[in-house]
C-alpha cells in the first residue's frame, strides 16, 4: 500500500465534508478560525486563568478557535462581576480581550452562534518583525537515512513555526485572514515572509503558510483539512509531543470547539477538550517520505483544582515502509499491530500530564508531564510495568500567579529532561521532525534544560519577563542494538572529540496589550486598529556547541508590531 502524498487524506475528506454539509443543517453549526500561537489573546487568557477567572480554560491543546475565546471571554466576565475584590489587571485583560473578538462576543451574547450569514475578514491582523541573530546554529545531522536530521531554524528564537532566518538582520511580515460560507463552513490562512531583504536564505522557502484550513463546524465538532499550528502538553518554555517549531504540515483533524462531557460514567471526569489528526511527513529523508501521522490529545478537569490529560502519536508507512495492506495500516494507526524494523516499521509516541491548582496558595499551578517514545519489546525491557515506552522524557514546573498579593507579579520555574531516543528512530527514518526542524521540544535528544523567570504587569498594558535558564546536552553513542544520533568520530567535527554540551543564558521578553489607535477625528475610518508589540533580547553562552570544543557566545533582538483592524467583516445573507 503506497502511501501517495497528501492524495489519500483528500480522499478521506470528501465524503466527511459531504456528509457534514448534510448534518449541518440538522445541528448547530459556526465559524471557526483558530488563533495563531504568537496572539497576545494566549496571553491574555493564561493570565486570567492564573488569577482564577476562568473554569474551563484548558492551555494543554492549542491553537484555540476565536468563538472559544470569546467563550473564555465571557466566562472571565461573568466571574470577575462575582468576584469579591476584583482585579484591576483583570478588568483590563477582559476590556482587551472584548475589543480583540468583538463580533464573536455578539454571537455569544445575542446566541446567533449558530445562525450566521455568510461574512468575509481579509484582513484579520498583520504583523511586522525584525529579527537579529548572532551564533552559530545547533545540528543533529547524520544524513536523511540515519536516525535523526534536524537543525535550529534561529538561535534563542523557537516554536517561531520553521521561518528561515539567517546571520545577522532579518525581517518576517505576517498576514491573516478568513472568510464563512452558509453558517458553517469557514475558511482561514496566515501567511509570513521571512528573511533578511539583501540576501538569500540557502535551501529555505522565504514564503510559506503558517496555518490554512478549511473547516467544517458540525455541532460542536470541527473537521477540517489543510495546515494547523499545535502546542500540546503542560510545559510552558516548550511541548513534549507536538509544538510548532517546524512548520505546520498537512492534516485532517476533528477537534471540540468548546469543552464537553463525555457520556456515561465517563461523564464524571468533568468538562474537557479532545483532538484527532492524520496527516503526513516530509520527503526530507531516505526512507518513509510522506509518512503517515496520527495524534489524539484529550484533556478532562475531574475537579476544579485538577486538570488531567493524555496524549499519543505514531508515525508510520511511507515510501519504502509501506509493505501492508488496508488491515496493516489500521492496525498500525490504531496501535494494535505496530510492525517491526524489518517489515513495515512505526515509532510512537505516549505522555499524560496532571496539573494542579492551590487557590489558597496564591493560585499556584503544580504541573508534570511524562512521554514515552518507541514500543517495548522484549528484548529491552525496561520501565514496561509503567508505561509500554521505551525512552521516556519529563517536564514539570510550578507557575505563581500571585508572587505579589496584587496579582501584577509572576513566578515560573520548569524542568525538562530529554530521553536518547527522544524524536529519534533506529534503524529507519521515522525520526520526529518536518523539513528538518523538531515537531516537539526544540532542544533535542538527551538533553536538559531549566528555567526561572519572573514577569511583572505595569503601566497600561505592558507586562515584563526575565528568564534564566541553563541547558545541557550530550552526545548518545552506540548501545547496544540502538544506532546513536551523533556517532564517535561524527561527520561534523572527525577529528574532534565529543564533549557535554553545556549552556547558560538569559532572555528579556516585553510583551505590549493591543491598544486601539483612532484617527485625529472622531468619526469612524479605515485605519482604526488594535496595536500590540513584542521585544525579546537573550543572551546564551555556550560550551561545546554540536558537541565540539570551545566556547560559544549567542545573541538575539527581537521586535515585533502587530495591527488588528477593528473593522467589522463583510456579511451578507442569501435568499
């Protein structure tokens, strides 16, 4: 069964979108347009939920769609009239929140979420960002036949979904925009240019799309086929499983819009937020080109101070690796019949997370996280009496909201330790990356990494972060039956040899609300707008970078203004 790039997930998706046009008249139906992972709404929402205005905010799965947002919105809203002493960075977060999402919040407020007309936003928000880099890149490099190829995209700058930067200036413009057909079937794109302007990016694309789907709402259900931005799992300063630090890749995918209960029994696990995709890898290797992927991610909240999740992921088939039929193939997506190196190989993927709440304890969050990578066999028997994985990866932190008692003054501190066999497969290429850039933590394999940061709210609408944080990695060797990411004597440094990595660096983030801009006059004109801004500068030192001797120094500057017009969409209903 050969697994023809993208052909059989088109396939799969005309007869779901048929039958949905079909369905949607007889359930309730809407538009969905995710949020891009760099709006500041993310922001916005972690903070509030932080100060305890929100019940049922799950930052586990994203993106989000803007109707849950103004979901969110309104039920920050309703908490906040509740609220004995109510906090006035709250207030403020809940005003920016109104003006960022103002026609979903009529939807909500009127309930006409179900009975839309057919509306058009070109221009939902652009963005301009410079970018300087200094420093040289970090490699995981055997070649596309070994058992990982992976490269950073820019120094001190990931989860920047895969835009080629190079040395020195660069500059990225993004653009977003979506449209709704019939009340129930949305279509929504951003798009970024990047790259210095005076000169090429070598094999890198200066063009590409962030995130572009076609959705169809059917309840609240939403299908949809094209390129998603994910961040799964609990860890702040990067995810285990699926994150958006390479590019995203085509997809089908059935997602809740906003959270439910399970049925039955089941129901007593609370309200929660559920996630399915099949979608394909790269050509960027020997073997496996155009690989099939499918995720599933559940999140529940059992209790208002415990949120639990799942999440799972395997990698299978492609050119060269495809030798089953259409019963291998459900076998290997479901799990049941994983294959082996010889014939038809997979690598898979299992983590849970817990995160806790301390509303007494100033709203503190407790989180940890656990992945395993790779099926257990026999041969190696390792930890299977807890999880059926072979390497397994951890991360785990704490989040303050409350460090001061006015809510303005935050604390994070987060861990994060990386199996050998994190993203890695042996002796194939069903390796974790997508045009050679990580799909989950952009760290690596065998590697650590801690952070400590403390972020303050001040003046109006500003919030800034310090970041401290210390990385280690090491280069893994031959053990054993297990083929090594970076082999004694490796290509890129053959006379040199192989010394821990070690690094140490700080980073200074100043995030800026959007704030409405007007003209001098006050009748209402085009160039009204929403204006935001970022500003990162970090600093790292770094021993042994690529596992090499010597020391080095690397630096990034980043600027970031974003512009939201504020204008309504363009809608009109059919006769």
């Amino acid at each position: 069964m050969r697994a023809h790039p993208r052909l059989g997930l088109w396939l799969m998706l005309v007869p779901v979108l048929l039958q949905g046009i079909a369905a949607s008249r007889l359930s309730g139906s809407t538009y969905v347009v995710n949020i891009p992972l760099d709006s500041p709404i993310y922001d916005e929402l972690e903070t509030l939920n932080g100060l305890g205005y929100l019940d049922t905010y799950f930052d586990e799965i994203k993106p989000l769609s803007r109707v849950e947002a103004a979901r969110l919105t309104l039920e920050g809203r309703a908490n906040f009239v509740q609220s004995d002493r109510p906090d006035p960075l709250a207030r403020e977060l809940l005003n920016n929140l109104r003006d960022q999402l103002p026609e979903e919040i009529g939807w909500l407020k009127d309930n006409r979420e179900d009975s839309l007309p057919t509306m058009l936003h070109p221009v939902t928000r652009a963005e301009a960002q410079y970018v300087y880099s200094s420093g040289s890149h970090r490699h995981w490099l055997t070649g596309p036949g070994g058992s990982i190829n992976a490269q950073e995209q820019t120094p001190l700058l990931p989860y920047n979904d895969g835009l080629p930067t190079a040395a020195g200036s660069n500059e990225i413009v993004r653009l977003s925009g979506w449209g709704g057909f019939g009340g129930f079937l949305t279509g929504y794109a951003e798009g970024a240019f990047s790259g210095p302007l005076t000169r090429d990016i070598s094999d890198a694309s200066r063009g590409q799309l962030l995130g572009a789907e076609a959705v169809l709402s059917l309840g609240n259900r939403a299908v949809s086929f094209g390129q998603r931005e994910r961040s799964w799992g609990a860890g702040y300063f990067g995810p285990l499983s699926q994150g958006n630090n390479a590019k995203p890749f085509y997809a089908l995918t059935v997602a809740s819009i906003h959270p439910t209960y399970l049925p039955w029994i089941f129901r007593y696990l609370g309200p929660g937020r559920r996630e399915v995709f099949l979608g394909q890898s790269d050509t960027d290797r020997i073997n496996a080109q155009h690989a099939w992927i499918l995720g599933h991610v559940m999140v529940f909240k059992p209790l208002p101070t415990l949120e639990l999740g799942l999440t799972r992921a395997i990698i299978f088939g492609g050119r060269n690796n495809d030798h089953y039929g259409p019963a291998g193939f459900l076998g290997r997506a479901t799990g049941l019949s994983t294959g082996n190196p010889n014939h038809a190989n997979t690598n898979s993927r299992g983590g849970a997370f817990l995160k806790f709440y301390f509303p007494r304890l100033r709203h503190l969050q407790v989180y940890q996280e656990m992945l395993g990578e790779d099926n257990l066999t026999f041969e190696i028997p390792t930890i299977g009496r807890f999880m059926p994985f072979l390497n397994v990866s951890y991360q785990g932190g704490i989040y303050l909201p409350r460090l001061t008692a006015d809510g303005l003054t935050d604390l994070r501190a987060e861990y994060a330790v990386f199996s050998g066999g994190y993203s890695i497969e042996s002796p194939s290429s069903l390796y974790w990356t997508y045009h050679d850039a990580f799909m989950g933590n952009a760290l690596g394999p065998n590697a650590s990494r801690v952070d400590l940061q403390i972020g303050r709210w001040f003046g109006s609408g500003y919030k800034a972060s310090l970041d401290f944080f210390y990385t280690e990695q090491a280069p893994r060797m031959y053990q054993g039956n297990h083929i090594s990411f970076f082999p004694p004597h490796s290509a890129a440094y053959p006379n040199a040899p192989l010394s821990n990595e070690h690094s140490v660096g700080v980073a200074f983030d100043l995030l800026r609300l959007p704030r409405q801009t007007r003209s001098q006059s006050h009748v209402p004109t085009p160039i009204e707008a929403l204006l935001d801004g970022r500003v990162r500068v970090a600093v790292e030192h770094v021993d042994n970078l690529n596992y090499g001797g010597g020391g080095s120094l690397r630096a990034l500057a980043m600027l970031s203004v974003g512009i939201t017009p504020t204008w309504p969409s363009f809608s009109w209903r059919g006769h």
